[in-house]
C-alpha cells in the first residue's frame, strides 16, 4: 500500500512540474524588442515605401525626421541618465506624454510610434501596416503579451499623435499651396532640362520651420560667380571642365558618379515609349550608411535610434539650407548652356535633376550627414557602403565618413550636372550646417 502511495505521490510531482513547465512564460520577445535590427528594419521599410513612392530628396528628408524624433522622444523615456530631452533642442517641440500604464513596453512604443507616423507622411500606408502586423504577430509568437503589446501601441500612439501635430506647424501642407517657379529667360536663370522638363522641385522650401537652425539662411555660401560666357572667364572655365568631364572621363568616374546619382526618379525614352527608374535620394543613401555604422558598432536599439535621430535631423536642416540657396541665386545648369552654346547633343553622364544648380544638394547634406556620423562614431570609422548594391551598384569602400562625403560631392562633376564652384561651396556649407548642429544638439548626456 506505501508503495502505491509513493508511486501515485511520485507521479503527482512530476504531473506537477511538467505543468510548471508548461506554464512557463515564453520571454524571447524581449530580446527582440531590444534587438537594434529591429528599428533597422522599419528604417529600412520607410526607405522602401520612399522610393516606392517617389519622393523628392527634400520632402524624403522630411519623412526620415519625423518618425526617427518620435521613436526618440519615446527611446529617451525608457533610458533618461543617458538621453536629452528634445524640448529646447528643436523649434516648437514640446513635451510628449509621459508613460503611465506599466505594462508599456518602451522599446516596441518606439517601433509604434515610428510607424505610425511615418505611414501619416507618405501615400503607400497599405505596405506599412502590413509591416507592422508581421512584426506584432511574430512578436506574439516569441511571447509577447497582449496586455504589453495593447499598451506599448496606446502610448506610441499617443507620442505619434503629439508628433504629428508638431509637424503641422512647419508649413509643409501650406507650402503645397503656393505658386510654381516662373521661368525667367536671362541665360544666367536655372531653365527646366532635358529630358522632361519638369517644373522645378519645392520652390519655397526655404518656408520650412529650421529644427536647429535659427534660420534658412544661417549659413549662406559665398556668391556663386558672375555668369560670363567670354572665353577664359572663371565661369566659362567651369562650364568647359563640366563639358569635358562631365560624361564620366574614366571608368573610375563613371562608377562614382553612378554611385552617388541617388536620383528618385531618372526618366528613360525610347521612340515614343517612356519609363522611369526608381532610386533612394541622396538623404536616403546616408540612412543607409548611418544603418551600416550602427551595425558595425554593435550599437544597440536605444544607440541606433539616438544615430538615426541626429542624422536625420541634420539632413532635414542640410536641405533646407541649401535649398535657400538654390531658389535665391537661381543659377542655371551647365547642361542647358553647354546645349546652347556648344554642343547641342551634348548628354550628361547623370540626368540633371530638376531645380537650380547652386549650391550642390548632394555637397551639403552629405557634408552635414558625414559631420553628424563623425561626431557620434569618429574621424577614423573606415567602412564598405553597401547601401547601393539593391540598385545594381557595387560596394565602396570609405577610410571616414568625411571621405564618403568628398567622394559624393565630386561625383557630381563627374556626373555632368554641377560646376565645382557649386561642389566647394556646397561642401563648407554643409561643414557649417553639420558643425553648428553637433554642437547644438545635445542627445547624448
């Protein structure tokens, strides 16, 4: 009989610890959600969706920064010794909510939040969603809890809502209302190229509310040269190296230029057919790079964010600065003088983009980009920039951040499209733009 007791109080014990067992709670979320390539990869699907929809390189910048502000404004919550707040950093930005429910998992409301608001800025939100609800389901499989996940998505929501009324006094949605460029027909105004001639892209992006700039005008450049077709003038000089240069003199050349086209969309005719090639723009080729500095850092999801968030602040700023520029000298492209005056099939290496020449776009906001990565990762960050091989691109490879962005403000010589007066001026105005942003956006304690 004491036997049979023993056996059935045995079986009893094991039946007991099989269902403990059982019961215990499934964690592997956790490490997910503190997983960096986690909010890579929903910086990687914005990116995506960027292209898919075809942005222009200003308006890009502008959907970049929003989300990235929200996913920190909440990462910043969860980690207070280590980050800033961003109230008193960036113009207009208020307090957002504070976390109250404890079962807000700070990490996935930073992922909500950045969803949420980047799918408010661009038109294909159906792939965002979609985005979103795998991750949640696979999520939920690796344990996470409904009651985490219903209150991490209430309080990313809440920040994503606070977010996206701060964006609303920028002025973008009334910039969508005013006038086009008028044409002006001296020779020296920008003129619509070949082979479209589209209107000139954000005429009045020098409206746009400054994060850290005090204005769009902070950091003018020196005054482009005076237009001056006389042989061995200065300007015609210029106009002569782009001519001579400009479709790419070596194969070395071709490739760099091919590299940093970072053109949205590059239109192609043949006979009476046309179709366009998408491309990231030049802001999103330095959200890839920040995501190739944060992996080979091993940064973490607090580090990766906080990355994301000064890059892409400083390209926001970057082309609003140099779009100032652009919209007040009005300089015309060497294509449509070099068409003119000199040779009249004359193509570029890389189609000319369609807004005015001065300063370079790609010069300033890789300037601005390279000094933010400098100063959160150092002068000597050697890397191989992958972000192009989905475009049929090969790797480069760069011994810093400030040589990537010297090699993509040439590239624009190379590529037919900029005088080098417009290069050199645009690289010390992004110097200018990236120094007064790293010394004035403090997130790091």
């Amino acid at each position: 009989m004491r036997r049979i007791m023993k056996r059935v109080c045995f079986s009893a014990v094991i039946g007991i610890l099989l269902l403990l067992s059982s019961c215990k709670e499934n964690t592997a979320y956790k490490d997910q959600l503190k997983d960096p390539a986690l909010f890579q990869a929903a910086m990687k699907k914005l990116t995506d969706v960027i292209v898919y929809d075809i942005f222009s390189p200003p308006v890009a910048s502008r959907v970049y920064m929003y989300p990235s502000v929200a996913s920190y404004a909440v990462i910043q919550k969860a980690y207070p010794e280590k980050y800033n707040s961003l109230v008193g950093q960036l113009s207009g930005f208020e307090a957002v909510p504070e976390p109250t429910d404890e079962d807000i998992d700070l990490h996935l409301a930073s992922f909500h939040a950045f969803t949420v608001v980047g799918k408010q800025l661009i038109f294909s939100e159906d792939r965002i969603t979609e985005f979103q609800e795998k991750t949640y389901d696979s999520l939920q499989k690796s344990g996470l809890p409904k009651r985490v996940l219903n209150a991490s998505k209430t309080y990313g929501n809440e920040v994503a809502q606070h977010i996206l009324k701060w964006s609303k006094g920028d002025l973008y949605d009334q910039t969508r209302t005013y006038p086009k460029y008028t044409i002006q027909e001296e020779d020296k105004y920008w003129k619509p190229t070949p082979p479209d001639y589209m209107d000139g892209i954000e005429p009045h992006w020098n409206k746009i509310r400054t994060l850290v700039l005090k204005s769009a005008d902070q950091f003018p450049p020196v005054a482009p040269l005076e237009f001056d077709l006389t042989k061995g003038s200065e300007f015609q000089k210029q106009l002569m190296e782009v001519y001579a240069k400009g479709r790419g003199e070596d194969e070395e050349s071709k490739e760099i230029a091919s590299f940093w086209d970072c053109n949205p969309y590059v239109s192609h005719h043949k006979g009476h057919a046309m179709f366009a090639t998408k491309k990231i723009t030049p802001g999103g080729h330095w959200i890839g790079i920040t995501n190739i500095a944060t992996t080979e850092n091993k940064s973490t999801y607090d580090e990766t964010i906080n990355a994301y968030t000064n890059v892409s602040i400083a390209l926001f700023d970057a082309f609003i600065s140099c779009w100032d520029e652009k919209w007040r000298s009005l300089v015309v492209r060497p294509e449509t003088l070099i068409n003119q005056y000199i040779d009249e099939e004359w193509v570029p290496l890389l189609q000319t983009p369609p807004f005015p020449e001065y300063t370079s776009g790609h010069s300033v906001i890789s300037r601005a980009a390279a000094v933010t990565l400098t100063n959160l990762y150092g002068d000597d960050f050697a890397f191989d920039d992958t972000t192009e091989l989905e475009y049929g691109l090969p790797v480069r490879s760069f011994k810093s951040f400030i040589h990537a962005s010297e090699e993509a403000a040439i590239s624009r010589l190379y590529g037919g499209i900029h005088y080098m007066m417009a290069i050199d001026a645009g690289v010390s105005q992004g110097q200018k733009v990236g120094d007064f942003i790293s010394s004035n956006l403090k997130t790091l304690k």
